[in-house]
C-alpha cells in the first residue's frame, strides 16, 4: 500500500496548533514574564518542563500555591509574545531572564558568560563591514 501523501506544488501544510503541553506561571497571567527556567525531566507526560515567572510574582521564598498556575503552553506563547526569546535561550542554558537595561533577554551559558540576542535595532559588525 502506498503511504504518499497529497502535496501541491508551491502550498505548505500547516499543522494543527497543538494544545497538549503544559507549563507552569507563577505571578498574575497578564502581566510580563520576565523569567523563564526550563528542566529536562517530566514529572508528567503533557508537562512542557517551562516555568514562567512574571513581573508581579513573589519572591521565591514567599510563593504559596495561589501564585502558582498551570496553563497550556501554546496559550501561554499567544498570550506572551515577548517570552519567545526567551523560550530558545532557556531551553538551551535552563534558565533566561529579560533585562530592561539591555533590553533583551538574557542567560548565562556554561562558563558563566552571558548570552543575549542581538537587539536588531543596531547593524552587527559584520553587516556594518559590507556597507559601502
Ligand atoms: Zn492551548
């Protein structure tokens, strides 16, 4: 039996948005996220291993279980546009914070360096180089 798939030339398939992965916000929901930690291990199998912190939460030793929400991590990503950045940064060093001075987010890698995007308001010094 033939397994090919119909595809018409010059189309992309877009994938139904998947709404099964969980994350963990701590702080009130509409307010900015400004921390982003991220584990490996699952405690359970929709867990997306996020947890996101936003302006208005406790300190960490004053959280009690009201500050914390569950939510749906696709959700969570259409409601925060701005923790896209800081999803990438966290998933690759398990922690990123946004920083209003750099205004960028911001993580630190495995020799203590801090990594943060490059703002795209300023030419990087390779694209300053090609100019005339
Ligand atoms: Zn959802």
């Amino acid at each position: 039996m033939s397994m090919k798939k119909t595809r018409v030339p010059g189309t992309r398939v877009r994938k139904a948005d998947d709404h099964d992965r969980g994350c963990v916000l701590i702080g009130d929901t509409d307010d900015p996220v400004v921390l982003v930690h991220y584990r490996r291990e699952r405690v359970v199998s929709w867990d997306s291993g996020f947890e996101f912190v936003t302006s208005s939460a406790p300190d960490p030793e004053d959280i009690s279980d009201d500050d914390i929400k569950l939510l749906c991590l696709h959700c969570l990503k259409l409601r925060h546009p701005e923790v896209e950045r800081g999803l990438l940064l966290a998933r690759a060093y398990g922690s990123s914070w946004w920083s209003d001075e750099e205004g960028s987010w911001m993580a630190e890698d495995e020799d203590g360096n801090e990594v943060l995007f490059a703002s795209g308001d300023e030419p990087d010094d390779a694209g300053q180089e090609g100019r005339p």
